[in-house]
C-alpha cells in the first residue's frame, strides 16, 4: 500500500467534519473522493496534505507519517503568481525545493502542451492553460502523491474532457498515487482506479468502488453508465438516509 488513511477525525470548533475517515490507494493508483458539498472533501485533502491537522488518526505512506515533501498540490483555483510567466511559476515551485533546472520546468511545459508559452503571464492564458501550469507546478518537484482539489470544475465541459484526457497521459507516464476530489460522478468513473464515497457532514467512507473498466474509457460504454449509475445510487442513498 502506498498510503493509508487512518481513522481521521476533525471539528471546526462545534461542527464536527470528518467521523473516523478510513481508506487506502496503493501505490501509482488514481483515486477519487467524490461526495455532496461540504462534506469535508478538500478538509480531508488538507490533512493528507499536511495543511490541516486532524484531531485524530494518522496519515500512513509506505508504513511511516506522510511528509511534506511527499505531497505535490493542485488546487481548485490555479493560484498562478501574476508577476510570473508560466516557466517562473513552474521554476518558483522548484526554487522552494532548492532545484535550478531551467530545462527541467520547460520539459513540463512541453509534455502538456505549452511549449511556446513558456512567456506568457497568466492573464495571457486561458483557464485550461493555466491549470496546465498548476498542474506542471506540483509535478515538478517530483512527489511521491499528487493531490488534486476539484481542479477542472470551473473549466466548460469541452476543456474539462480535454484535461481529463491530458491528465491521464501525465499520470500513465510518471504513475504517481493520485487522489483527486470532484463532484463530478462521470469525471470520477473516467478518470478513477478507485472511487470512495463520503456521507454527508461528518463524512464517513460508506463505500468504495473499485473500477475494472480499461482505459481510455468510452463514457457511452454500458459498463461505465453502470458504475455511474452505482455511484449516483450510493449518493442518493445518503440524501434520503435519516439523519443521526
């Protein structure tokens, strides 16, 4: 196993977000954590992270305490310094890591499409652009898990396929573990070796499915629209569970 999850609990003074949160992705897996709003998806992230700390349980990577240094994250906005070009972003990252490889960060630009962009400042780029660059940012330095918080969700549906396919391509090269969190069940079932699925707030793990479907994935495939269908069952089952 590449990393575990273990019993995380966390509260926010009285409101109590995460109850006992317990999973696990194995090594070069892509999972994904899907669940209704507020439930406590990007608090969960932040504590794997290391962002947040959680009230109780732990974080396991390869049977010891995840590090900083493990982690790699992309946000839900891209968080793009303005006064950077695209490469200077991609280099700050680095810097931070004490690496200077020029040519390194310019090699990410190129595998997602960028190659001549290496100038362009964020306001020249469009928003599928940019997340090329958060995304080339948390790759750079080479983590052990790249963390993804909803990255796609303020792109138009066309852009989001399109980066769901370029992410897949980044992630069959280097196959980091991959955990990213969406809203989206299509999006989850595309992109996910493994999805699991939170309950309402305090987020509990009330299933996990494993998707036997090869990869690239035809949405329209009877097999996929099963799994979605499972998924959205699973999720509907939550809304109408009485509440504790």
């Amino acid at each position: 196993m590449a990393l575990e999850v273990k019993n995380v609990k966390k509260r926010f003074g009285d409101l109590n977000v995460l109850d006992g949160v317990s999973f696990t992705v194995e090594d070069g897996n892509f999972a994904c954590i899907v669940g209704e709003s507020g439930c406590g998806k990007t608090t969960l992230l932040k504590i794997i992270a290391g962002i947040e700390r959680a009230d109780e349980g732990e974080i396991i990577y390869n049977g010891r305490p995840v590090k900083k240094e493990d982690i790699g994250y992309v946000f839900q906005d891209d968080r793009l310094l303005p006064w950077r070009t695209a490469l200077g972003n991609i280099q700050f990252a680095m810097e931070m890591r004490g690496i200077t490889d020029k040519e390194k960060a310019k090699s990410y630009l190129e595998l997602v499409g960028l190659k001549g962009f290496e100038s362009y400042y964020p306001h020249q780029l469009s928003g599928g652009m940019r997340q090329r660059v958060g995304i080339c940012r948390a790759l750079v330095v080479n983590p052990e898990i790249l963390l993804m918080d909803e990255p796609f969700a303020s792109l138009d549906a066309q852009t989001r396929n399109r980066m769901q396919m370029e992410l897949l391509k980044i992630w069959d090269r280097d196959r980091k573990t991959v955990i990213f969190v969406t809203h989206s069940i299509d999006e989850a079932v595309f992109l996910a070796d493994k999805i699991v699925v939170l309950s309402k707030r305090p987020a509990r793990v009330i299933d996990v499915v494993d998707i036997d479907i090869e990869r690239p994935r035809d949405r329209t495939d009877e097999k996929f629209i099963s799994y979605r269908r499972k998924i959205m069952r699973c999720l509907s089952s939550i809304n109408h569970a009485p509440q504790t």
